[in-house]
C-alpha cells in the first residue's frame, strides 16, 4: 500500500502538467480530490463538459445558502478527474461535505457569493472572505472574518519567497513551478510546507477540515485500495503525510457538526468570474494567460505576441511582423535580466505595450481584457443534473439561436419579426425572474417596434434559475406565477404594480395579467395620494402601447388609465397648493410625464360605438370628453390661479402655449415678470417657462425682448440673487439655441444702434423747435 500526497497550486498550469505526468507514472488505484463529497456521483459527468465549469452545491428552498468550486482546464484538480475517468480509475472528493459547511454558512452572506478561498500559500488560513468555497475543498462557513490563526503570521509562499530573494511570491511560484520544464518537486514542496507549518496550530474550520480528509484517507486504505493519490493544495501536504492525530481526536474534531440537505450539480464558469478581481480570493489575475501556457507549451511567449498582433489587428491597428519579432526579442532580454527561466506576463507585457501598442495604454487594455482574462465560457452536457426550468431555457435558446456567452454582446431586434419577438418575450420573463442575462439599452431613432440588448451570462445566473424552479417547470410559467406573487404582495405600491403590468405585457405573459391587473385596480382605487397616481399613469400608458405594439391583448387598461387620469385631474387642483421650491420641483416632473403619457393615449372615433375603449365616467360626461381635453382643461384651469408656485405657473403656461391653447402668452408672461412680482418668483416663472427649450426665445422677438428686459431691469444684488435659477435654465438649453438667442440680442442691439444713427436731423428740426416752445427753451 502507498499514499502520494501531490500538493498543488489551484489554477496552475505547471501543477496540472505535473499532476497529469505523476498520476500516469504512479497508476494508483484510486485519486482522492479536495472538494465536497456529496459530488462523487457527478465525477462521470466530467468527459461531456466544456472547462471552465463550477461545481455548485445549494441548500433546497433557501439557494441564497450556496457555494461554488470552479475548476479550469488548466486546474490540477481537473486533470486529476480527466485522468480517472479515461483510465477507470475511481475519483472522490475528500474534504469536508456540503451538507455541513453550507450549515455553518454566516446567515448575512451575500446569495449567490463568489468563491474565495485563499490560495493555499497565497495567504494565511482564517483570513479568507466568509460564505465561499473553492476547488480545494474549502466552503462556506466555518472560521469568520478575524478568525485567530496561532502558530503562523503572513505568507507561507512569502516566506519560501522571501528566502530564495523574490518580493514577489507570486513570481517565485511561477519560476520554481509553473515555468519549470521538468517534473514539479511534490517532495520538495512538501518539505517546504511541514517547515512553514511547523508549531502552526489549525482554527477550527481548517481543522475539520483536515480532520474529514484523513478520515477519507483512512477509509480509502480500509477498502483495500493499495495505489492512493491525493491531490490537495499544497499547505495542506503536512496534514496528511506527517505524524497523524488518531482516529479517536479527528472523529471528536467532527462530533456535532450541523448539517443541513445539500444538492450539486455542474454549472458553466466563465475567466472573468475566475479572475481574482471578480471576487474570487482563490482565483488568478491572468486565467488566458494560464491557459496559453497550458495549451501551448512550445514558444509559448512566441505564440502569445502573435496572438497579440493578431487582436490589435482586428481592431485596425496597424502591427505587422516585425513588430512580433522585436517584441519577442525583448521580452527574452527582460527576462535575462531579472533572471526568469522564462518570459512571465509580465514580460510579454512590458514588450507589447512598448513595441506592438507603441505605448498606447488602451491597446495594452484591449489585449488584457480579450488575452489575459479571456472571455472563455465552459458548457455543461444535457445529461448534467438539472432543474426542469434550466433544461427548459436550455430548449429556448438552443430553438431561438440565443447562444449564451461570457462576452458582452449588443443585439438589434425587429418586433415585427417572429423570431425577434419571441427573444424578446424570453429576455422579458428572465428579467422578471431575476435573471439578468439580458440588460435592455435605450436606442434612439429606432421606433417602437425595435430593441436593443446587451447580453452577457453569468454563472449566477443558474443559481437564480434553480432559486425560482419551485415556481414552474417552463420560463412562461414561472414567470408569470412569479408576476402574480409580486402582484399578491403586500408590500406591493401602486408604481410597482403599474411596472409590473408593463413587464407583463413586454414579457407576453397573458395568464399573469388579469391577477396583476385586478391588484392594480383596488390599490389605485384605495390610494388618495396624486402623485402616486401620476407617478404609475406613464407606466400604464406604456403598457397599453406596449400592448398594440406586439400584438398583445391589453383588454382591460383603457379603462383603468381613464379612471386614473380622471382622479388625478380632480386631485391636481389641490395638489399644486402651498408648495415650497423642492416640492414644486418634484410636482412639476409628475406634470410633464402625464402630459408626455397623455400625448400617446388615442382618442375614440366619433362613430365610435358607446363605451368602446371609455370608462364608464367619461361616457357619462358626454361624447366631446377625451383624455387630451380632459387634461387640457384642468391645466388651463389651474394656470388661472393667483397662488401657483411661479415654476408651476410658469410651466403650465408653455404647456399651454405649445399645445395651441393660448394666446396670450406674452401677457402672461409680462404680468409674471412686471416690477410688483419679487424678483425670485419672476426667476421661478421664468425657469418653468422656458424647461421646454430655448427655441421659442429664438422664434418668438417679442418674448424674447421681454425677458432681455427684465433681467437689465434688475438690480445688481437682485440679479444675483436670481442668478443661480438662471444658469440652470438657460445651461439647459442645447448649445445651438443659446447661440441663436445670443445672436439674436447681439442683432437687436445693433437695430436699436443704428436707428439712433438714420435720424435725419433737417427733418427733425422742425419738430425739436415746436417742443423747445413748449417746455420753453431756446434752441442752441
């Protein structure tokens, strides 16, 4: 019988190399991996998966409790599995199960928290971020943040580093392992881990750990295995090749644990989620790169420069061969001087950066975020344990040609296409379930019958699949039972229910919408505030646009906007009294997105039979009563009062004038702004008035000449007083216009000059004689 303990590094290419070349020459009977136990049955699915991929385990009913364990084509433990299924060799893992970290997960964890780990030799036990877990093995729970660890301070790798004369750990790992040609010296790094652990007294977490993955160990040697290999990260070598604790203290060490029922299946991973910036505290600053290094390990840092070309070229840039050759050349004598065995990334770097993107600092971005990330996503087989929900979008984007993909990608939908709206349908219902693979994006000049989309897929976005499959087997129907939970809500206002109507219908979701529609209808009849009001009508008037649009029946919300609209126009009067600055401001955007909603609502025919698309209110107030007169006529209404708030007034009034029912705007605006009103309410009236653009001073002389003077009117302490409301309103103004209106008073000036110069003083003399006469001067 013999035990060969392989200590690793997680996502290392020299490590998997050297595992795959070890594992080959021991044969062993069976292969022991760091990872939950509870994953045994899901080592055969492994042959049909695409790195890189993630073990996910999560608690039933509560999936907010779950970890992942990520694993990439280069990860040792990976090779391991691959080894073992190709060769019939049985593989477990041996660390400590789910069931039990998961049970000891801190309840504020974050759902769905990125695995992290430490590294092992990357930084000390106990330090890692809580709620996590990785490919060694290590899951959420145990030690928390702060967690003492006696018997050891720093860096393990550190401080091997630091002996051999790097500063930097990561560099000295990469040069004495990732980079090396030969075999990885498993001995000498076993070595070197039992001397830094020594007098290292495990926490808690790490010492369950440990302790279940010699009870493996032991097992394993009980069932008459007489090959073993244990692949684990490299610091935990000593625990389980040195002087033993017995069986007795490990099974004390693991009495009591909690536990609750874990489930796991394989998920696609994505470079970016592996990388160390996304949260990841096991991950790797450079996964391409690693896997370059993996795949290629012939000219490697040839390879990778001309990849790098290649990249800059299809952006346009012009890098040509020569370019490759020098950046080549340096990257060698980089790494001749600083004593590397080889060009590292950050070689290949400094040479492209200097030769191929001559300095260019976003040229060097572009090739870290497509090279040095990647932006690789794995893929899982159909045969992968799945809920009926994820199998179900697998179905869809496989029937839609919606390939999921880790990369942002920007796509154009026509609705009037059926394929393009029935990927809008699917986009719509995943957002309604939280799963944000699409994020839509405001496309102007388009029409309503175009989307735009940004799609990106994210590994959390099964976990969010698998958190609402109690909700229905198919995305339609968990969507729309989820609508209808969000619509029974009693925390549910009246905005979110009037988006949620709107989700619906974008989302085609029919079955869902009488249940939303009938909650909306009794919250907005027991709601007395108006502004909630005027706050949901826009959502509800898209809705029922959204509806005609797609060919979706909106049966039903004509009559809840009518009745919508009239309760804001019998509450608007009161509304608008006594308000203060902050509150007409607020007040005045409600104004403006009804007015805007208005605008979109139809007006029935005149031949129209009785009641058709009308409340019962409004036909009762007779056949000339539509949605757009309605609300004219309370505008028109209001603007006649004397107590408005001047932005109010001053708003209402070119609300009025470009609508065509005013004509007297000038005078209205003379009253607002004559010598008896206070200089702040004229400024008010002024920046209400002119909110909707600047082009009416240009087009209009006359109001124009008003406003010029009023502010020459002004005092010097008056103007700047005002002056603050002024900047915000004429800044407002697009650059054209304020150039046109400046251009205007410049040519109005220059009239007013040279009618001084035209006069004709011979025919004039006459005339200044006959007024000397009467005021009884003399003419000198």
């Amino acid at each position: 019988m013999s035990v060969s303990v392989l200590g690793v590094r997680h996502h290392g290419p020299g490590s998997a190399r050297a595992v795959r070349r070890e594992l080959e020459r021991l044969r062993p009977d069976v292969i022991l991996i760091e990872g939950p136990p509870e994953a045994d049955a899901l080592v055969t699915h492994a042959p049909g998966l695409e790195p890189p991929v993630a073990l996910l385990a999560h608690v039933p009913g509560a999936p907010a409790r779950a970890a992942f364990w990520p694993f990439a084509e280069f990860s040792p433990e990976w090779q391991a599995i691959r080894y073992g299924t190709s060769a019939s060799v049985p593989v477990r893992f041996c660390d400590l199960p789910a069931a039990h970290s998961l049970a000891d997960d801190p309840p504020d964890d974050p759902p769905g928290a990125d695995p992290g780990d430490h590294d092992p030799g990357t930084e000390p036990p106990g330090t890692e971020p809580p709620g996590t877990a990785v490919p060694d093995g290590v899951a959420p729970g145990g030690a928390r943040p702060g967690a003492a660890v006696t018997g050891m301070r720093g860096d393990p790798i550190g401080a091997l580093a630091a002996a051999a004369g790097y500063d930097d750990p990561e560099r000295w790992w990469e040069d004495v392992v990732e980079h090396r040609g030969g075999d990885t010296p498993f001995e000498a790094i076993a070595e070197a881990m039992a001397a830094v652990r020594e007098g290292y007294r495990p926490d808690e977490r790490e010492a369950r750990r440990e302790a279940y993955m010699r009870k493996t160990l032991r097992a394993a040697i009980k069932q008459g295995f007489g090959r073993i290999a244990v692949v684990c990260g490299a610091w935990h070598v000593p625990a389980l090749t040195g002087p033993l604790p017995s069986v007795t203290a490990d099974n004390a060490v693991l009495r009591g644990l909690p536990k609750v029922k874990a489930e796991l299946t394989w998920v696609p991973w994505t470079y970016g989620r592996l990388a160390s910036w996304s949260g990841y505290g096991a991950g790797i600053t450079s996964p391409g790169w690693y896997h370059h290094l993996f795949d290629t390990p012939d000219r490697p840092v040839e390879r990778w420069l001309a990849a790098a070309a290649a990249v800059l070229r299809d952006e346009g840039l012009a890098v040509s061969s020569a370019h490759v050759i020098e950046s080549v050349r340096l990257a060698g004598s980089l790494a001749a001087l600083r004593g590397r065995p080889l060009a590292g990334l950050g070689e290949v770097t400094e040479a492209a950066r200097a030769v191929l993107c001559e300095g260019d600092d976003l040229a060097v971005e572009l090739i870290q975020r497509r090279m040095v990330v990647g932006d690789r996503l794995g893929h899982v087989s159909d045969g992968t344990p799945m809920v009926p929900l994820q199998r179900d979008l697998r179905e869809r984007q496989r029937r839609l040609k919606l390939r999921p993909e880790a990369l942002d990608r920007e796509i154009d939908l026509d609705l009037r296409k059926p394929l393009d709206l029935d990927r809008s349908h699917l986009l719509h219902r995943l957002r309604l379930l939280g799963v944000g693979w699409g994020t839509p994006v405001r496309a102007r000049g388009k029409g309503t019958f175009r989307e735009t989309w940004t799609l990106q897929w994210r590994p959390e976005h099964d976990l969010a699949l698998i958190e609402h499959a109690a909700l229905g087997t198919t995305v339609p129907s968990a969507a729309a039972q989820r609508a209808r939970d969000l619509a029974g809500a009693p925390s549910a206002t009246l905005a979110d229910l009037t988006s949620l109507v709107e989700q619906c219908l974008l989302a085609d979701l029919p079955q869902a919408l009488p249940g939303v529609l009938a909650a909306l209808s009794a919250k907005a009849a027991l709601d007395t505030d108006v502004t909630h009001l005027m706050a949901a009508l826009p959502a509800m008037v898209r809705a029922h646009r959204y509806g005609d649009v797609r060919g979706t029946s909106a049966d039903g919300l004509a009559v809840i906007v009518r009745s919508m609209l009239e309760r804001i126009c019998v509450g608007l009067p009161v509304a608008v009294t006594g308000l203060d600055d902050d509150a007409a401001a607020g007040l005045l955007k409600h104004v403006d997105a009804v007015h805007s909603a208005v605008a979109l609502l139809t007006d029935p025919p005149e031949n129209a039979p009785p009641g058709a698309a009308r409340s019962d209110a409004v036909e009762e107030a007779g056949p000339a009563v539509s949605p757009r007169g309605r609300w004219m006529g309370t505008l028109r209404g209001i603007s006649d009062r004397q107590d408005l708030h001047g932005l109010i007034e001053g708003r209402l009034t070119r609300i009025l004038l470009d609508s065509g029912e005013l004509d007297d705007a000038g005078d209205r605006m003379s009253r607002a702004m004559s010598r008896g009103q206070a200089p702040a309410r004229a400024a008010a009236w002024v920046e209400g008035f002119l909110s909707g653009g600047g082009l009416l001073l240009v087009h209009d002389p006359r109001l124009l000449g008003l406003v010029d003077d009023w502010l020459t009117g002004l005092s010097g302490e008056q103007f700047i007083d005002v002056l603050p409301l002024l900047r915000r309103t004429f800044g407002g103004f697009a650059a054209p216009e304020r150039r046109s209106i400046g251009e205007r008073l410049r040519s109005a000036g220059r009239d007013d000059a040279d009618g001084d110069q035209d006069v004709d003083e011979h025919r004039a003399a006459a005339a200044v004689a006959t007024v000397l006469s009467i005021i009884g001067g003399t003419d000198k």
